[in-house]
C-alpha cells in the first residue's frame, strides 16, 4: 500500500478520516463514483485494534449494501470464525445456553463471526486499496481540521489537502468531532472496557460458542469471552463509565480478578496464559441521539457514538453508517450542496436503521442492571425449551424481541 507524497496542497472531493470499518466502507461504496477519495489513517496496515473482535449480523447486512461481491470475499475470509450459540450465565451463576438454528432463528450462515481486528480491518482496506480514484495514505496522521466556506483543510504529514466534504471515520476520540461537531464526553453514555488474548483456558467451549458472564458488583457490566482459531480467546470486561468512576475501579485488575475468583472462570483460567497484556479502549455509546452531520462533513462509526448500548457491539453499526455516508455522498455531488441542511438527510438515514434498536436496547441497559430481573430472566429460560427458543428467535425478529422491556413478559416468568 503506498503512500502519496506532494509538498503543494492536494485538491480532494472527500477526505475520508480513519480506515477502520466505517471509513473503509466509505471508501468501498465510493470506488466507481469517479470521485477523488483519499482516506487518511494514522498507522500502517495490517494493523491491530483494541476491541471484542465480535461481528454481528449487520456486518453482513452493511456488506450487502456494498456489493454482492463483498459478501461473497468474506464468506470465502478464512480469518473469522462462525458463531452459532451463546452461554449467558447470570449474577446468581444460573448458566443459559441457546443454541441458534440456521433458517429458524437467524437468515443467514451464522448468528455472527469473531475475528480479530488486525485481520478483518485489513480485509476490509483491500476492498478499495488499488481503486483507481482512491489514494490511501496510512501512516499519516491528521493533525489539524478546517472548516472554510468552499472546503475543509486538512493538515496531515506535513501536507495540506482541501476536501469538499469530509467523513469522521476517526473512532471514539475523533479529532473531526472534537472540531466540526464539537462533540463532548458524556459518562453517562459511554462504556469502558478492557480485553485480553488468553491461551491455555480449560474446559472450553465448542469454538462456534460465544459466553457473557453478567456480573452483579458491575451491573450492568459483563465478562465476555469470545473464541479464536488456536485455542486462542479474546477475554474481556465492559462497564458504563459511570459505574467506573463512581466506584473507583481498576478496570484491568478487576479483569484478572473475576479470572481468579468467579466459581465457573477460577479453575477454567488457572493455568492460562495472558498474551501480550490487557489493553483498555472506550466505546461512546447510541443511547443518546447526537447531531451527526453538518457543513462539509459526517461522523460514522465511532466518531459518530453509534454503539449498540446494550452489547457494546459498534462494528456492524459503523459498517453500516460507512455504507449510508457513501450513498449520501454521491447525492451531494449530483446535487452539488453540501450544507448542514442537506446533510442532515444522512442523520435521518442512519438514526432510521439504527434508533429503534439503540432506544430499545438502552431500556435493556437499565434492566441488566437489575440482577433480580437478570436472575430470574437467566433461570426461567434455562429450563425451558420453548423460551428458549422464543429468545433465540429475538435474535432477528425486533417485535419480539420488545417483548423482553414489557413488565408483563417478567410477571409472565415468575409464574413460569
């Protein structure tokens, strides 16, 4: 992948922010536009990124979106493994395990995937490295942001460049948020978290398993632990940021702690082996609607705080903003308006796939961190075929999954 080098300032259509997924996906659905796209992110790729490596079924929905093609090069990615059932186990240490049939309770080949970050992101930069109206600048950092009547200014390795739009695809601590949008921290939509690559744990999982286990002293806070080829796992913890400071948490201590101590991880993780340490990243959460677009420009991903609230989940979510942030652009060139006015199309494009189940999940949120209700909720389902099968089935089917915020479906439980 190469580098562009000029000491003049450089003439751009967009200036995409950030390779991730978001940015990428930008760059994917702007590859036959005929526009001049350059994407700008400070490292060189392949490179690694803190998360839960967990995709879910929007990463395929945003895929589709792009292109069939996509679809059909990540099915043949053999960097990813396929997950098709999921152990929660509550507060109280009831275990539910649903298993997810094909057909029945998800559309497509798998309820998600695992993959790490290194290896899917790169994937993703390959699907536009070499599009002739695309130039990749990796290795190049932005470092100042613009934004003028005509264009948007962008210093970056020592050079400047002018876009007619740009798109913040520069993740949870977005410089172009901080200076277009002047977007802010809010604790109380934001979540921390903090994961690990452990080998060597006992007893494990059937590799398509992913496991939550829901913790009472961080509700609505939980452990994951997500499988990887080689007996490897990405092992990790999730808490509100809230929750954090108000009781003073060492979020990485905290981690090796419940490895040692939870009465199903202790003897699991006696004998296993941390790789390469245990690593913190934020995740601005969707609960809380933001202006998105404005002047010249978009936030996706990240940037945008368009993480699911409930499972911290914002792969797919990204994916699929990058997806409506390239279809927006084009409509703003044929039209040649680039104003907040016309940019807030994009907002209501997003918000109208993403919104219901962001304000759904928030609810969620608020329940997770009732454990009486985890408890009961993890019991009930656990011992019974038929719920779980109905749960299993909320996994696609948004109605029913409503049913899960209703007071009725948990008086309905207790006398299960």
């Amino acid at each position: 992948m190469q580098n562009t080098h000029s000491t003049a300032v450089q003439e751009l259509d967009v200036a995409i922010v950030g390779a991730g997924p978001a940015g990428a996906c930008t760059a994917i659905g702007l590859r036959h536009s005929g526009l001049r796209v350059g994407v700008f992110d400070k490292a060189k790729f392949p490179r690694d990124k803190i998360c839960g490596d967990a995709l879910s079924i929007k990463v395929t929905e945003a895929m589709k979106m792009l292109s069939p093609e996509l679809t059909e090069k990540f099915e043949k990615f053999s960097k990813k493994l396929c997950t098709t059932a999921v152990k929660i186990v509550s507060p109280s240490y009831d275990c539910l395990e649903l298993v997810f049939k094909p057909k029945k309770h998800f559309s497509g080949s798998a309820l998600g995937y695992v993959s790490r970050r290194i290896d899917f992101d790169n994937f993703l930069v390959e699907q536009f490295c070499g599009a002739p109206n695309i130039s990749f600048y990796e290795n190049t950092p932005v470092e100042a942001v613009e934004q003028h009547r005509e264009y948007v200014e962008l210093h970056a390795g020592k050079r400047i460049f002018r876009a007619k739009m740009v798109i913040a695809a520069d993740g949870a601590h977005s410089l172009v948020a901080k200076r277009l949008a002047n977007f802010k921290l809010d604790e109380h939509h934001y979540s921390a978290a903090v994961r690990a690559y452990i080998k060597g744990i006992a007893d494990p999982r059937p590799e398509n398993y992913v496991e939550f286990y829901l913790l009472k002293e961080l509700r609505p806070g939980y452990l994951w632990i997500f499988p990887l080829p080689n007996g490897i796992a990405n092992v990790g913890l999730g808490v509100l940021s809230a929750v954090l400071h108000r009781k003073r948490i060492n979020l990485r201590e905290k981690l090796i702690e419940i490895l040692s101590s939870h009465p199903q991880l202790a003897a699991r993780f006696r004998h296993a082996t941390i790789i390469d340490g245990v690593k913190g990243f934020g995740l601005p959460l969707g609960s809380k609607r933001m202006n998105i677009s404005g002047e010249r420009f978009l936030l996706t991903g990240d940037a945008a705080s368009l993480i699911d609230p409930l499972t911290g989940e914002g792969i797919g979510e990204a994916m699929l903003s990058g997806a409506f942030a390239a279809e927006h652009i084009r409509k703003c060139f044929d039209a040649q308006n680039f104003s907040a006015e016309f940019n807030k199309q994009y907002d209501k494009a997003v918000y109208n796939r993403l919104s219901p189940s962001f304000r759904l999940h928030y609810v969620l949120q608020k329940i997770a961190a009732t454990p009486f209700l985890v408890n009961l909720l993890v019991r009930k389902v656990g011992r019974s075929e038929f719920l779980k099968d109905t749960v299993a089935s909320m996994v696609e089917n948004f109605e029913l999954r409503k049913k899960l915020s209703q007071p009725s479906f948990y008086l309905r439980l207790l006398f299960e």
